[in-house]
C-alpha cells in the first residue's frame, strides 16, 4: 500500500515509476484517497482538521479490507509505504496496527509540536491542519495527532527515508521516529540522503534516487 502526501494530495490517473516497479517486483499495489483528499469537495477534504489520524486511517484500513477481500491479496504478508503526509501515515499505522509486516516511512511528520516550529510552514499549515491554535493553546490536539504518541506500541519493522535539506518536514521529525522504534525495540534502519530537499524521490540527485529505490525493494524483499 502506497499513502499520498498532503494530506489534500489525491491519486489519479498518471503514472508512476515507483508503482511500475513495484508491480515489476510481484507485488499487489493498492492506493486509495482517504477522507483529507482533494477531488471530493471540501467537506470530505478539511473533515480531518484537527482529527488527523481517525477517519483518513479508516478509509486507509477499509481500503486494506478491501483489497484482502478480493482473494487474490495475502492478508498476512502486507507492506506500507509513504512520504509527508504519508510519512505520517506510515508512522500513525505502526502505533495502531500490526497488519504489516514492513513499514517505509519517508520525509515523516511524527511530532506537531516540534513541527510547529520547526517546519517552514509550521506555524501556517501545521496550525490551521491541528484547529488553528498554536502548542502552547491546544497541546492535547497536537500530542492526541501525533505518531510519536503511540509509538511505543510498534512491532513493525520499518525503514526510515529522509533528506538532509528538507525544510518542510525537518530531519528532526524522522529522528525522533528513529529514536522512539529503537527504544521499542523494533528492527528499523534510517537512511539519510545529505543536500535532499523535501522533492528528493523525484527530484534529487539520481544516485540517491536510485539508492532509495533499491533500498525500499531491499526491504520489502526482506520483511515481505
């Protein structure tokens, strides 16, 4: 399962090498548009606001559900990936779910409160996303959202992906992720890719592309 940044992304009908070379590898790919998507109006887009981490991680799961109903997916032998919002979502999923058998979290939101000041849209999109209050005025939504709250429960292992340069999810984001599933005890490495922007899977230099690509195969092999 791939999980769309955003959390207003939504996936449509282009293409995608990453997802060619998945399929490339034998495996089934799933990627759905859970409520904070684009493309359904802006109720089903802003009904996260503030709830990060509820009914976009229903949709995610019934679209697990799902795709395992049709008989032809192995419910014990799934995998998780995604970067940004995405990241987040991977992060959120180790905390509240052992479904998976691989996680790859990639450019991860997994502290608003240190988000907040730290990232370069921190105190504009970070605020308005956890209800339009700052930490210091609502702590309970920014802690109640984060991943980093439940991340004493994970078990999954997981490989954590992240550019040195990313200004709008910092480094910082994915360390405490690491740290917090090396004091849990689960199998996870961090990969750091040094001069990578936000954009690094796309438009970064093409050896750390193709390094990034080759270590998430790596770890799917691994794992799945």
């Amino acid at each position: 399962m791939k999980i769309h940044g955003g959390p207003h992304g939504i996936y449509g009908n282009a293409f995608s090498h990453e997802f060619q070379l998945l399929v490339a590898q034998g495996y089934v790919l799933l990627y759905v548009n859970p409520r904070g998507s684009q493309g359904y109006g802006q109720e089903f887009a802003h009904c996260i606001r503030a709830d990060w981490g509820n009914l976009d991680y229903a949709d995610i799961m019934a679209g697990v559900d799902h795709a395992v109903a049709q008989g032809y997916v192995d419910a014990d032998r799934l995998a998780a990936g995604g970067a940004s919002y995405g990241g987040y979502m991977t992060c959120w999923l180790l905390g509240h779910t052992d479904r998976f058998k691989a996680i790859v979290t990639e450019r991860v939101v997994s502290n608003f409160v240190s988000f907040w000041g730290t990232s370069d849209i921190g105190q504009t999109f970070g605020a308005w996303e956890l209800g339009g209050k700052t930490p210091r005025e609502d702590l309970e939504t920014y802690i109640r959202c984060s991943p980093i709250t439940y991340m004493d429960r994970a078990t999954t292992p997981t490989l954590i992906i992240h550019g040195e340069m990313d200004l709008r999810c910092p480094m910082e984001q994915s360390e405490q992720a690491f740290i917090a599933l090396k004091r849990a005890g689960v199998p996870v490495e961090f990969v750091r890719y040094p001069d990578e922007s936000h954009n690094h899977a796309v438009g970064g230099q093409p050896r750390h592309r193709s390094d990034r690509l080759e270590r998430i195969v790596a770890w799917l092999e691994r794992y799945v």
